[in-house]
C-alpha cells in the first residue's frame, strides 16, 4: 500500500510541475490587466493597436443597389422611394408582390458592375427619394 501511495505521489508532483507552469504563462495576460479593450490582439492577422484601425471609405457599386432593392420589405425605411439613373422605384405593396420585375427594372437602369453615389433628396416636407447614380 505504501508504494502505491508513493508513485501516486510522483505522478501529482510530476503533472504539477508540468502545468504549473504552462497556467502561470497564459494567466499572465489576466494579471497585467491586458484582458478586453480594443488594445487586446484577438488573432494574428487583426489590428494591434487602436492607432491602425484606420476608417476607409467602401465603393457603392451596382450590385449592392440590386442587393438592397432584394431585400427591401414592409419595414423599410422612409423615405420608400428609389431613383436609379432616372427610374423611379417605389417600394410599396406592387412593389413587393411583383419584386422580379422591379429587380428586371433596376438592373436595366444601371451598368452592370459599376461605382454608384447614393444620395438622400430631403425636401421642405421631410424626406423625399433615395437618388443612385453613376459616379
């Protein structure tokens, strides 16, 4: 009994001295205070610091016009009027039930994969009409 009691013994001191200092290693982060924040680095290929996260202004092509009239539905906002190079789309009950063919008419109205400005017309009376045009 004694020598069992023994070997137990080694194999505890054996893994504590094997995960002590592996916990102490990747605890030490918790005990400096580097733990949340923007400061922390999540993954290898994400920002380091706060001072590279640098705003860049994304393109408005084509396809995210079709890609929002797609998904365009009872709880869009106002104003609920799209002008795309002239042709007026008004997302209301036709508008909804008969999508394909708004979509059909979109598409005709704009090149095919090109940069587009994305403009709101507010008038006197409140909002008017969302304005998409060529670059």
């Amino acid at each position: 009994m004694h020598s069992d009691d023994l070997i137990d013994g080694i194999i505890m001191l054996l893994l504590l001295s094997l995960f002590i200092p592996f916990t102490l290693t990747h605890a030490r982060p918790l005990y400096k205070g580097e733990f949340g924040g923007f400061a922390v680095q999540i993954e290898k290929t994400c920002l380091k610091t706060i001072g590279e996260i640098i705003p860049s202004k994304r393109s408005f092509t084509s396809h995210d016009t079709i890609l929002l009239l797609a998904i365009a539905d009872d709880y869009s906002p106002n104003p609920r009027v799209i002008e795309i190079n002239g042709t007026s789309i008004n997302i209301d009950t036709n508008f909804l039930t008969n999508r394909i063919k708004a979509l059909q008419d979109a598409h005709t109205a704009m090149p095919v994969n090109c940069n587009m400005t994305l403009d709101l017309y507010v008038g006197p009376s409140g909002l008017r009409k969302w304005v998409i045009k060529n670059e």
